[in-house]
C-alpha cells in the first residue's frame, strides 16, 4: 500500500499531472470517474492567492468526490509561498503540492517552478517554511535539473525529504528540454533506490499507454505514476493502465459512443463551474483530443468551437455519435 502521510493510495497509483488551463473542476471529474487515484488542482499563484485575485481564488475550488487531491501552489517570494499555502489548506484539501517542475517562460523566467532547480538552498528554505505553515503533508512536483550540467535531482531528493515532504513527483526532463526529446527515468530510478529515500517516488514523462506504464514500473521501480498530456481527451487511460497491470490484457479503446458521452459530461461540468459563457470557450480546447482519428472531423469540430449555443453544441455532439454507422471507429 502506497500512502502519503495516511492517505492511502493502492498498490500502484495513477496521478493525475496538475496541467494549467486543462486539470480544472470538470476534467478531474471525468479522470477521477476513470480510474485516477490523486489528482491535483491546476497550480495557484502564490501572488494570486494572497492577492484574492478571482482566478487564483477559484482555483481552490474542490470537491469530496474528488477526493484525494492536492492544491498546487508556486512563486518565487518564500514569504508568499508561506501565506499560499495557509490560504490554500482552509481550502481543505487532502495535501499541499509545491510546483518546482513547470518549465513555460511566464513562471520559470520570474523565478517560480523550475526556476528553483538553479538555486536549491533556496527551493529547501521555501520548502522548509510551507511544511511548517501547514497542517497538511507537503509534496513536491519537480525535474531531473535546470539543464545537462545540473542534474541534481538525487541530492535534492534527499534534503526536500528532510525538511519533511511526504512524497515527490519527478519529471524526467531538465528545463532546457521542456518537453522535447524523450524523458530520462534512470534518474528518478536512483532517486527511489536511495536507501535513504523512505518517501514515494511518482515517475512522470512520456507514459502513453498501458505497456509503458506496466515497462516502466518493472524497470525502474517508482511508488506510482503520473499521468499528463496521455490524458487530455483520454481519460480512460487509467482504467486502462489499471485493467492491463492487472491481468496482461488490454482492454478495447473506447467507442465512438463512450467518447461522445465522456466528452458530453466533461461540457456538462463545465457549464456547471464555469457559467455559460466560459463553459462554452475553455470546453473548445478539448474537442480535438475527444475525437482525434475521427474520420470527417472538421466540420463539426468547427461547428463545435464556433457555436456559443449550448443546445446546438450538445446537438452536434449528438450527430457526432452517429458519424459511427458511416466512419467505422475511431483511429487510436
């Protein structure tokens, strides 16, 4: 059994990567109704948060059904990320991730998440400082380094676990790659195989399928892993992890119909959470990923990211799962 803290996981947990502007309310619902163990919220602004600003505040949003789920928080000011996180646990959710991983411009370049893979007295002093701010146990997201020459992930390993962490999620690229080439996990293997390390280790990077997955927690021995861009419009990939870790078989993709339905109940959620207007726009992103390989797509993509009519989008999805009877299935 894998536990965070007293949170208990399974034998082999499946997180699901916090992703900005995708890993909201409605998308962990239709990833938690398939199969994801621990799942985060999109990361928060530590600025943001303490400002009150509305974004960073609705962030916090959870629910029970979600449940367990970490907020994930960054910045770059200790002081900040300390208030952060006090706001973020009387939002009560089950633990507090910090994000040392994301490697997009708008946060690395003004010293927040990876950033602090190029200073890590300071990443262990910030951590330091939110394990004491919480009651909750405090994980951390992060990457092997900053580049080639900084791959100190082991050593960082090591010293986040003792100032306190309860779990860590690396993923196997430096900063530098963002997420280019393929994700090196030998270094997260020897972070697990420390004697020293007592605390999960959650691989992250590159796991597409059900025989990757099952390869890569053979070869490299990780606590768990976590599951990212794989599950944009694909959410039965843990399920289907989990089927084939299980019993060696792989279970059919699913049809046109299970697609249309998921992707139905993800705008449904969206409507709920966001309001109308919003539902309709941040939903748009999706529709590619629900159906791709879908033969004679376009049109009702189109249809679909253009319309601000909620009946005609629910319309369209309809017509979409009846495209079955003259486009056979949908290509993997």
């Amino acid at each position: 059994m894998v536990k965070i803290a007293n949170i208990e996981l399974g034998e082999f947990p499946l997180l699901l990567a916090p992703m900005e502007d995708v890993s909201d309310p409605p998308f962990r619902k239709v990833c938690k109704a398939n199969g994801a163990d621990l799942m985060y919220t999109e990361f928060i602004s530590s600025e943001g948060l303490i400002r009150d600003a509305a974004k960073s505040v609705q962030k916090l949003d959870i629910f029970d059904y979600e449940r367990p789920i970490g907020i994930q928080i960054f910045g770059s000011d200790i002081d900040s990320m300390r208030e952060a996180a006090i706001v973020s646990s009387q939002a009560g959710p089950d633990l507090i991730d910090i994000n040392y991983g994301c490697p997009v411009k708008n946060v690395a370049c003004k010293g927040a998440g990876a950033a602090l893979l190029r200073d890590i007295p300071k990443m262990v002093k910030m951590t330091e400082e939110i394990v004491k701010a919480t009651h909750l146990p405090v994980t951390v997201k992060t990457r092997l380094g900053w580049d080639e020459s900084t791959k100190y992930i082991v050593e960082t390993a090591e010293r986040l676990q003792d100032i306190g962490i309860q779990a860590l999620s690396i993923h196997g690229r430096t900063r530098v790659q963002m997420y280019k080439g393929e994700a090196d996990w030998s270094l997260i293997a020897e972070v697990k195989n420390n004697p020293r390390m007592k605390i999960p280790i959650f691989g992250n990077g590159d796991i597409d399928s059900p025989q990757k997955a099952l390869e890569y927690r053979n070869k490299y021995g990780v606590d768990g892993i976590m599951i990212g861009r794989a599950s944009i419009g694909y959410p039965w990939i843990f399920n289907e992890i989990k089927h084939f870790m299980a019993t060696g078989e792989t279970l059919p993709g699913p049809t046109l119909e299970e697609r249309v339905e998921v992707c139905r109940q993800h705008f449904t959620h969206s409507l709920e959470w966001k309001g109308d207007k919003l539902g309709i726009f941040e939903m748009r992103r999706h529709y590619t990923n629900y159906f791709r390989g879908l033969p004679h797509f376009k049109p009702l993509r189109m249809r679909l990211v253009q319309s601000e009519d909620i009946q005609e989008i629910y319309d369209t999805l309809e017509e979409i799962a009846h495209t079955m009877s003259y486009a056979g299935e949908v290509e993997g």
